[in-house]
C-alpha cells in the first residue's frame, strides 16, 4: 500500500503533510504535491495534515489511478521535505470540482 495525493491539493497545496513525513516522500508542483509510491513507507502521518484531505490510501475507491499519476510527477518535478505557505486563495479553491481539467499544471514547484 502507498498514499497518494489526488486533485484536491491543486490550487491549495499545503504543506502540513510534508512536514510529518518521515522518508521525505513529496514533490512539488507549481500547484499541487505529489506522493512518490515507492518511496512512501506506509505509515499514514500525512493523511490527517492535509486539510482538504487530498491524501488518501491507494487502497480507497478511485486511487487507482492516481497511484501512476503521483509516480509520473514525483520523477520530474522537486523533492520537498520543509513546510511553506499554503497557496493563495486555497480556501476558496478547498472544495471547487473539476480541479485538475480546470487549474492543473505540469510545471514543477521551486522544491527545498
């Protein structure tokens, strides 16, 4: 099993979870993070940290598809392993739909 992050972080991007993570297993997008499945160890601390509970289990109903997602993204863009400021506006964006056809964007974030 490995945690994943779906489009619920997009344009919030918090990062509480990145400060619990104890294998520095997230990577920054401009805005979202993701999880790297091989390198998450399981342990579940993120989960709660993460506000919109964008951090979900793979084993959840539509993870699925995230799993390769988060894979995909975490080998292009920067590890991140210290907390910063949430994005902008991320309360308003907490609960939009259609996050990732509407705001996604492949470009990496800074990282550390």
């Amino acid at each position: 099993m490995t945690y994943i992050v779906n489009d619920k972080c997009i344009n919030c991007k918090h990062t509480d979870c990145v400060e619990v993570c104890p294998v520095d297993c997230f990577y920054e997008g401009e805005n979202m993070l993701v999880i790297h499945p091989d390198e998450c160890i399981d342990c579940g601390v993120c989960e709660p940290e993460c506000p919109p509970e964008a951090i979900l289990p793979d084993s959840e109903e539509g993870a699925e598809e995230w799993v390769e997602f988060n894979r995909k993204y975490s080998e292009i863009w920067p590890n991140i392993t210290q907390m910063k400021d949430s994005m902008e506006n991320a309360e308003k964006f907490a609960n939009e739909e259609n996050k990732l056809d509407l705001y996604f964007s492949e470009k990496p974030g800074k990282g550390d």
